[in-house]
C-alpha cells in the first residue's frame, strides 16, 4: 500500500509534540507539509521535524494536490469550519476533539464527501481493546457503571484550554474523553445526565465538572473532570462480579507497556487483583496508521462523523443540565 500525503493545519504543541512524530512512525503516513498563520512559523515547525513543506496559510496547504488528508489540531471553534474546508478541497480529515461546540455544529460535517474522525485515539490503544474485550468475555460479570476523574492543573489565561469564548474549558477538553469512555465501554449511548460545574470567576471555564450520564437498564457512568485539580487520571469497570481499572487511560505513555489491573471482587484488601501488561506501543501511530489504511480502501473507519455528533449530544446535555439543574435528555 502506497503511504498517505498528509498535511498538518496549525503547529499546536499536541500535534508538534506527541501527535505528529507519532504519525510519521507510522508504515503508511507520510507527513508531507505543515500550515501556519506565519510562514516563518511553519518553516522552523518543518525543520524540527523533518517535514518537506511548510506553507504560510491553511488555504495554501489545502490547495496542494499532492495532499491527500490533513490533520487538524486547531482551537475548538475552527475545527468545523477548517474541517468543511478541507472537505471541499477533497482532503480527507482527521480532527482534534472534540470536533464542535455543538451537536449542530458537528452536524454540518454530514455532507463531507471525504473520510472524516475525531481523533480519540484512546479507542485505538491496546489497553482500551483488551479491556473491553475482557468485559465482553463476562470477566466482571454484567458492566454496571464506568467511573472516570480525569485532571491536570493549568491557570495560565493565555492558553486555549482557558478560553472560554473559543471552546476552552474542562468538559470540552477532558470531558469529552469520559463520555466517550462511557460509551465505548458499555456500548450503547446515553438516555440522559445531570452535572454539577464550577467555573473559574475570572477565566469563565468550567474548572471542575461532574456528571452522572444515564445510559439505561442500570448502566451508569459518572466522572470528574478539572482543569484545575492536581494531574490524575483513571477509568474504574465495575460490573456485578469484578472490576477492572485502567491506570493512565488517557496518557498512556508513548512506547511504553501499559498495565490494567483485574479485580475478581473476592477481597477489599486487593489481594484478588491481577495485573495484565500490554505490550508497548504509541495510540497515536495507531490511530494515524488505521486512518491512512481507511483513505486507502483497506478497511472502514471504525468511527465517523455520526459517531462524533452522538458524543457532541452528551456533552450539550451536561451544558444543559448546568443550566437547569435537572437531568437532561441526551
């Protein structure tokens, strides 16, 4: 299989960082060019990382016809305007998440005539698989509630995760992880959910939420999230005989082993507790990996514009459920 042109809107420290070097590890990507609003910036961004081009607008980029799918890891508010652009410059997109403000807004996406995923690259990491895999085989029994605190500390006002006009904000940035995780696991989507959110006083973002998200038949998932709270991160499968726990769900270290631990429910002191190492491995060369594979026909996305729209409609109902103070239907 021929590798994938791809090009990269924005030089964003998560695609700098840890999404493009990830990618061009990748047998089928080739990371071909990187846009920014200055072309000064774009050029010293191709030359750390060994990328061939490097244009001074996103429009330049998405007019060169060697450029076969963009990566988009932009602020909130441009992801679906630049993703509608891509589409009708026949780039197929892979886009940060999450991938609107809204589920209206993610609705415009319907139209692409070109693949289009939000980049939840935890739903291609070993650790996610293998673990809903046990929960499948009957592991703990029938799955009950999903738990998820997920946090890290940021106050800097300049950043974009503190922006509440563009997007920033908790459930936005990590919030949109739990949901996911709640619906990845107990494969169904949610009927309803109720939140509790305090906001910065000056920053205006919700710096912890929590929410409680009905998914029926007596499967819950509840979670935490802060922007604010010391950095911790876990996801707790409890079902009717055991309970697995995922230790860096989100973060998983690049390259690394990661390790789920397997409660059999026979003692609280943890003495009924396994640990099962997976084997290293980098979910976003995964994710890039499967992405060029679905351009190229050899197999289907596994997540869509559909999919990314049904975790937008949990999301407005916890913004809701703020509001009003009530549970809100999904």
């Amino acid at each position: 299989m021929n590798r994938v042109a791809w090009g990269v809107l924005s030089t964003a420290n998560i695609g700098m960082g840890k999404v493009i070097p990830a990618m061009q590890r990748a047998p089928h990507v080739d990371v071909r060019a990187i846009a920014s609003r200055s072309l000064a910036t774009a050029q010293k961004a191709a030359r750390q990382l060994s990328i061939p081009k490097a244009y001074g607008s996103y429009r330049e980029l998405l007019a060169d016809p060697e450029i076969e799918a963009v990566y988009i890891p932009l602020p909130n508010h441009l992801h679906v305007p630049l993703t509608l652009e891509a589409a009708r410059a026949q780039k197929h997109v892979l886009c940060e998440k999450p991938i609107a403000l809204t589920a209206a807004e993610a609705a415009q996406l319907r139209d692409c005539k070109v693949q289009v995923m939000e980049a939840f690259m935890v739903r291609f990491h070993p650790q996610w698989l293998h673990a809903r895999d046990l929960v499948r085989g009957g592991r703990i029994g029938e799955l009950r509630a999903v738990q998820v605190f997920f946090s890290y500390f940021l106050e800097d006002p300049s950043n974009i995760r503190n922006q509440v006009d563009i997007g920033g904000g908790g459930l936005y940035d990590i919030g949109c992880y739990a949901i996911v995780a709640g619906r990845f696991f107990h494969e169904s989507e949610p009927r309803r959910a109720v939140a509790l959110v305090d906001r910065d006083r000056v920053l205006r973002t919700d710096r912890t939420t929590s929410g409680l998200v009905d998914f029926g038949e007596g499967r819950f998932l509840d979670f935490t999230v802060s922007t604010q709270c010391a950095p911790y991160q876990r996801i707790q499968l409890c079902g009717t005989r055991g309970r697995i726990e995922i230790l860096i769900p989100f973060n998983a270290p690049a390259g690394g082993a990661t390790r789920i631990l397997v409660d059999d429910g026979s003692a609280l002191d943890g003495s009924g507790i396994s640990v099962e190492t997976l084997p290293p491995c980098d979910q976003y060369t995964l994710q890039g990996e499967a992405f060029s594979r679905a351009v190229r026909g050899e197999i289907t996305l596994p997540y869509g514009i559909e999919d990314a729209i049904l975790n937008m409609r949990a999301i407005d109902a916890v913004f809701r459920s703020e509001r009003s103070g009530r549970f809100e239907d999904v």
